[in-house]
C-alpha cells in the first residue's frame, strides 16, 4: 500500500510513504514510461511518481534537510547553469510542468548529449544549451526573463557565475538557488570559510540570502543557498 500527499512546502512534489520504507520524495512523472538515471518509479491510481533520490540530486537533498521555501513551481521559467546529464533537471521539470520551461546550461558535450537523449527529448518544457555558464551573453538570445536561477557548477567563483547570469536573466524579486562546493572553490580553506565568502558575493550583488541548508549527510562539504534579488 502507497500513500501520496502533497509536500507542505511545495504541492508540485510530493511525499510517498511506502510500507516499510517510511517517506519518500517524489515528482509526478511529465514523460511516464520514461527513466533518466535508473530511478525508482512508483504507480498509484495510473500515475507514474519517479522517487527523488538525496543522494543523486542536492536540490532532493536540500528539501530533505528542511529548506523552508522552494521558489521551483508550476509555471516557473528557470535557469539551470551545470545541468550535466540531467538527474536534478528532470525532477525540475516534472514540478514546473508543461506551462513552465527549464533553461539548462553544460559546457561539457557528453552531459549534453545524455542530457538531450534522456531528457529533453522526452520533454517539451527542457532546452539544452551547450555553453560556458561563466559567459552568459553568449546564450542571451536563447534565454528570456526567469523567475528561478539553480546553479550547480564545479568551478571557483560559484557566487560570481550565478550573480552575472541574474543580471541578465533573473527578474525583479526573483530566487537563486545555489549549490556551494567547497572543494571546487578552495581545498585550502576550512568548508565554513568558503561558505560565508560566497554568501558575501552574492549579499554584494544585491541579494539578500534566505536560508542556508547543509547538505550531510547526502553530499559531504555542500550547502544550498536560497537567495532573493532585491
């Protein structure tokens, strides 16, 4: 026996308690019959729910650790800077549905090609953008006014990607969703340290930050960072 319900934080995601399994994450599937990266897929009453595994999505993993506000709704147009094969993408594209699109940024060309094949070809509202998140004009005339930015990227300077990308795309009072790597900025500095610089940037750009939720036990030396532009 599976019991849905709502997230009371977000009713576009979705709880499943499965007997003897406790809770679990899920989205309601926008490509039924199709899988991205082996997820496990639960059937109630005709409905295909993809689990949300923590430990293959950081977004997961945030929501499990108890972010307060996911600004990622129906009908959102969002930005995804670091898409790689699209795990994440495609359980953001489950809760932005059809009325919403998902803008996904990766540099590298395999990601991209998994990203094309598994996802944005089963799915309307995802358009691949093989680019350099750090250069965003280079894919302005793709990308219009959105009201979410992710940004998952291995790269130093996370903060400074993110914040150049709103100034292009991210609409007034619009939400940042950022996932800090401590490792990819600086293996020199204690994980904290790194944390408080790039929450510096970003409050310098003219975010005011919301919440920050580490991410142990599912990634070690992460947290995400909820932000809003003033």
């Amino acid at each position: 026996m599976v019991k849905v319900k709502p997230h009371p934080r977000n009713p576009a995601i979705y709880i499943l308690k499965l007997e003897g399994e406790g809770e679990k994450l899920a989205t309601l599937s926008l490509a039924p019959g199709v899988k991205v990266y082996d997820e496990r897929v639960v059937q109630v009453d005709g409905k295909e729910y993809r689990i949300w595994n923590p430990y293959r999505s950081k977004l997961s993993a945030a929501i499990y650790n108890g972010l307060k506000e996911i600004p990622i709704t129906p009908g959102c147009r969002v930005l995804y800077l670091g898409a790689a094969s699209g795990t994440t993408v495609s359980h953001v594209s489950d809760v932005v549905g059809n009325r919403g699109v998902v803008y996904c940024v990766e540099f590298s060309a395999r990601p991209m090609r998994e990203l094309i094949q598994n996802v944005a070809s089963h799915r309307s509202n995802v358009v691949p953008i093989l680019e350099d998140a750090r250069l965003p004009s280079r894919y302005s005339h793709l990308v219009g006014e959105v009201d979410v930015i992710y940004c998952d990227v291995a790269q130093p300077e996370q903060a400074k990607i993110l914040a150049d990308n709103a100034d292009l795309f991210l609409k007034s009072g619009g939400h940042t969703l950022l996932a800090v790597k401590s490792r990819s900025i600086d293996v020199t500095k204690k994980p904290k340290e790194v944390y408080k610089m790039e929450v510096k940037v970003l409050e310098k750009r003219g975010f005011k930050v919301k919440e920050i939720v580490d991410l142990e036990p599912y990634e070690k030396d992460h947290v995400l960072v909820l932000a809003v532009k003033k």
